[in-house]
C-alpha cells in the first residue's frame, strides 16, 4: 500500500514508517518538524528513512496536507503536541494543533473516502484519568482525581470516602473518560472524532490508547516529553532525577517496538476497525523504579531527589489492561522492561541533550500548578 504518517519524522512515527517500509509498503511523511522536538534548526533527523518520501508541513495547512493525501490507502495519524503540563498553560497551541489538526486532516479524508483502505489514530492513556481500582468490598472503582486538601497532607494514595485504601487494577477500555488535561481532553477529541467520521462515512478506522512509550530517539532536550527521556536528560547533564510526591506512582512503560507492532496489527486486521485498543504491557512500573535504575547506569549514577511536592491533574496508578487487545488482534508485548532499558541506555550513552526541566518546572510553579 501507499501510506501516509503524519509525524513520521517523530519519535514513535519514525519507528513506525521504518516497520512498514520493510514490509514493502510505499511510505509518505507529513510532518512539521516541530523545534521543541527537532530543534530550532528544522532539519530532518539523521533516522529519517531514506526510502520514506518526506513532506513538511503542518496537517492544519490543507495545501500541504492535500499534496500528503494524493494516492495513499492507508493513514496512520501520529502527529500532535505532546505534553500533559505544557497543555495546561499553553491551551490554544495544544486545542489548534490537536483537535482542529484533527478536524482539518478529517475533512480531507472524507474527500477521499473511496480509496482509504485503513485509518489508524494515535490515542493516550491521559484520556483515562486516574486508572481502574478495586476498594475494600472488593468491588471495581474509577475513581476521580485526589482532593487537593489529601495531597496537601502527603497522603498519595488512593482512598474511598472512608479514608481506605483503593487497590490498583489492570485499567480495561471500558472504564469510563476523564481527561485531566486539556492534551488529554483533545487525545479524546482525536479519537471520538475519527471513529465518529469513519463510522459514518464508512472509513475504516482504528484508536490506538498508547500508554508511557519509552525508546531511541525520544526528544531528550524536550522537558515535557516521557519520563524516561525527562529523567536521562537531567542525568547525562550530571543533575538528579525529579521526582515528584514519593515516586510510588505506577505506569505501564510500553517499548516503542511493541506499539509498532500494535499499529501494524490495526492495519492487517479486520477486527480491528471501529475499535479501540489499549497498547501496553499490563505491568506496573513505579517512577522511582525507573529513576533508580538509570542513575545506576548513567554517568555514575546521581541519586533521584524525591521533592515530596505535587502537580495539578497527576494521576497516581494507570495500567493498561491488554486483553481485548490480545483476545481480538493477537498482539503480545515482548520487549520487556529491563530488555529495552538496556536498549535504551545503549542509545543514550550517545546523546547529549539540553536539561530543560527546570525551566519547566518553574513554568508550572509560576502559575500554580506545582506545589
């Protein structure tokens, strides 16, 4: 097939468009090589595929997007501003680039509804909010985020009106929406509206809900992307992790291989279409779990400093439940933790990135929303 990624020249994009050119498949790029990402200069990366044929352009811009269009079959959508914290101050970036890039590149495939054999879109695990628990009865709770008077007293956990403790769960598609950003409200955006456009005009469209994707060629000078990428910036430039509240908070670290994978499925399977699919590993990682093993590995290993403090809408456990995934599309995860970790290191023992965290930092401090 011809297929088109939008932010193919990204970190998880680029992976992708590498994977369907070795199948064979004719490979498009539309991407805006973002500077918080690329770097001011604008360059395509030194991964970029060379059998890819790459655009730049932005999906807002239809001239550039309709030229991205032309002949392909399938359309993986990639691109968006990524970054829960900077979303919460920057909101008309994150709304324009997200949910009207959404609609504009919509808009567009209708036209060419006809020759689309496949549409698969980038979701996120954000969307979910706080992740799936069990209480003390033994029944299944969704809870809402922690009150603000709870993380005040340091008490991170999860508790029922009762004061006791809720116990994490596999989180399964099913659990009900609640965004706590304004990037995870427009991930909610992005997939509501091209299952609802595809529905409708019989698109065949696949959501992806990705959960914490670590691997080479994160963007380690950005200081709103990943945590491993945050944490291995601060540590190549010889500074400590920053953690924040106890670093007991669990997420579902999936390697970038493994999403691929998932992606791949999504546009081989007709079971996949109209669906959406968690991608994850179903294994829960804590933050200080992460820290800790990369300052054992990274330039000598400078301890993570645990500041006790909090920021507006984390969320505290969210794991992926991977059965309807497995049950319907026959993914499996096969990149363990500590597998790609080593894979990981390997990668960033050549890198040399900006430490920009605590320049972010003080852009959330500033307005309130780390305390």
């Amino acid at each position: 097939m011809r297929v088109l990624v939008t932010g193919g020249a990204g970190f998880i994009g680029s992976h992708l468009v590498d994977a369907l050119v070795a199948r064979g498949h004719a490979v498009r790029v539309l991407d805006s090589l973002e500077p918080q990402v690329h770097g001011a200069q604008g360059r395509a990366p030194e991964y970029a595929n060379p059998a890819a044929e790459l655009r730049v352009g932005d999906v807002r811009d239809r001239t550039a997007l309709r030229a991205a269009l032309a002949g392909v079959d399938a359309v993986f959508h990639q691109a968006a501003a990524v970054g829960v914290a900077q979303s919460m101050y920057e909101i008309e970036r994150y709304v324009s680039a997200n949910a009207l890039g959404a609609a504009v590149l919509l808009e567009e495939l209708v036209e060419r509804r006809a020759q689309l054999r496949r549409v698969v879109v980038a979701s996120s695990m954000s969307l979910y909010g706080e992740g799936a628990y069990r209480d003390a009865d033994g029944a299944v709770a969704y809870p809402r985020l922690r009150p603000t008077a709870q993380l005040e007293a340091r008490r991170w956990e999860l508790e029922d009106a009762r004061g006791r403790a809720l116990s994490p769960l596999p989180t399964p598609e099913s659990k009900p929406l609640a965004p706590t950003s304004i990037y995870a409200i427009t991930k909610r955006d992005h997939e509501e509206m091209f299952l609802a456009v595809g529905d409708a005009y019989g698109i065949p469209t696949v959501a992806l809900r990705y959960f914490n994707v670590y691997g080479t060629r994160q963007a380690l000078s950005n200081p709103y992307t990943g945590v491993l990428a945050i944490f291995s910036a601060r540590l190549l430039n010889g500074r400590a992790p920053l953690i924040f509240e106890d670093g007991g908070q669990s997420r579902d670290f999936v390697h970038v291989s493994d999403v691929v994978a998932a992606n791949l499925l999504a546009l081989e399977r007709d079971a996949a279409v109209g669906r959406v699919f968690n991608v994850g590993t179903g294994r829960a990682t804590t933050v200080l779990a992460v820290a800790e093993a990369l300052a054992r590995e990274l330039r000598g290993g400078c301890p993570p400093e645990v500041s006790g403090r909090f920021r507006a809408g984390d969320v505290r456990h969210c794991v992926a439940d991977v059965t309807a995934i497995t049950r319907e599309l026959g993914f499996e995860p096969r990149t363990r933790f500590e597998q790609g970790l080593r894979e990981l290191l390997g990668w960033l023992r050549t890198q040399s990135p900006v430490d920009r965290v605590d320049q972010a930092r003080r852009e959330l401090e500033s307005r309130g929303l780390a305390r």
